[in-house]
C-alpha cells in the first residue's frame, strides 16, 4: 500500500529524554531514509507505542524507552532494497535481521527488520530471503499492513540539542494492541516489556474513546478474535498473586483486567 491523500500526515515534535531515545529516533530516521518512495513498512515495537503516546498524550500511562527500532515490511520485494541501503548508510548485518552502526559512546543504533507472514501459525519463523539472508517473518504483521497507517512527520531534538526530521509509518491503536497481544502469547514467559506496552495502549484507548476500535465488536473473527483471546487471558489472571509470567513492578494490575473487559469483546 503506497501513501495516498486519505492518508494525510501528523506533525510530532518529540525530545529525547535518554540514549535510549535518541538511539531510536536515529533509528527511525534512518528506516525513513532507507525506503524508497512509495514503500509500505510500519514501525512496530516499542517505538510504535511511544510514538502512539506521543501522539495521543495520556497522564495516566508510562512511556517505557526502547533500544532498538523494528521496521515491518508487509512485501519481500522492499527488504532486498532496504537491506541494501541501511548498508549504504554503514549498518552492519549481525545475525538474523539486525542492523547495528556505531555513532559513538556504548551503545549502536539497532534496526530489527521483520517480513509479515501469509499463514494463520504463531509466532516468528525466519525465511530466507535471496540477498539479505534469514529474515523473521510475523502473521499478524499481513493483517496490520492491509490498515491505514499513521503517518507522522517527525522532528526529534537530540539530547545535545541538535534536531533531526524525518517521515514514519505506525500502525493506528487497534492494531497496536492486535500485535502486542500477539506478542505477549507468543512470549510471555520472558518478557514483561509487553504488559507494560499494553497497559499504554489500553490507557490511550481509555482516554481517546473516539478511535477507531473495533476489537469490542461481537462475532470477531481471525487476528481480532485471537488477540481477543490472549487479552482476556491476561485479564483472568493478571491479578493472581503468582502468575507464572513477568509483571513489570509499576504496573495496576486490576486497573490493566477492567480495560480490557470493558473494551474487549470476550470471545468462545
């Protein structure tokens, strides 16, 4: 899907608060940079949930700070070229789909290049991709890329006060919380960073009633019913005193269960 007027654009002015932003606006940046004009990608992850909370401010949520930025592509056809042009731009291909480039201090700037997946199986599967090698492909990433995305025109200060601009690509809310539901069935066993993401994007949709949404629809069907699913798990049981999965310290855990059985539709 190329950029079309339906899609108009946002203006953003963010600052970074730490390296770890700064690193992920250079990040974003250099995606932007590396696509060619008309490339659908999204920017999914962590960074796709603060650049949401950027544009959708919410007192009541905590913004969390990502290292690395990952770029969703939706067609194989645009990773060969964006493969070739962060190289350009000297990233360095290390294992897998990551690219990493050094801008001093400790820590590089991280790209994770993922590939959506035509298939109902869960989780990350890699495939080999002629020229770039084994790239992680996600299922959910296809019904994400046939939505309208946000797009944002960004200006982003540095932390020694220098500014950089560039244009991105997010998904909108629902399939926001569509991918991290997903994500935190698939590895909820080791990460917290995703309760604590879903947690933001349910507080957005709190405070925004007006957003598209229609995960609280009756009869939902594929990607929405099984994120429906994974999200009233977690309502039943994030509030146990032993879960068996990370709960980030910060976290209501009550607070997080009401919003999702009041905006979630609870589906057999």
């Amino acid at each position: 899907m190329s950029e079309t007027p339906s899609q108009p654009s946002r203006e953003l002015h963010v600052l970074a608060m730490n390296n770890a932003d700064e690193l992920g606006y250079l990040g974003q940046q250099a995606v932007a940079e590396a696509v060619s004009p008309g490339d659908d990608y999204r920017i999914v992850g962590g960074h796709m949930v603060r650049l949401l909370l950027e544009v959708y401010p919410t007192p009541t949520a905590n913004p969390r700070s990502t290292l690395d930025a990952d770029a969703a592509v939706g067609d194989v056809e645009v990773i060969g070229p964006l493969f070739e042009n962060l190289i350009a731009q000297d990233f360095v291909k290390e294992g897998g789909n990551v690219f990493r480039k050094q801008v001093g201090g400790k820590k590089p700037i991280e790209i994770n290049l993922l590939l959506s997946r035509l298939d109902h199986s869960r989780g990350l599967r890699q495939q080999v991709v002629e020229g770039v090698g084994q790239v992680d492909t996600l299922p959910e990433l296809s019904w994400v890329m046939l939505g309208e995305p946000l797009v944002l025109n960004v200006t982003a200060v540095l932390r020694d006060g220098r500014s950089i601009t560039y244009r991105t690509r997010i998904p909108d809310i629902e399939a926001a919380v569509v991918l991290k539901a997903h994500a935190w069935k698939a590895r909820r066993m080791q990460e917290d960073k995703d309760l604590a993401d879903l947690s933001t994007l349910f507080e957005i949709r709190h405070a925004y009633p007006d957003l598209q949404w229609r995960l609280n629809e009756p009869e939902l069907r594929s990607f929405r019913k099984d994120s429906a699913r994974a999200l009233h798990e977690l309502a039943n049981t994030v509030t146990r005193k032993n879960v068996g999965y990370k709960v980030p310290a910060h976290l209501d855990r009550k607070h997080l269960a009401a919003l999702i059985k009041r905006y979630v539709a609870l589906v057999r």
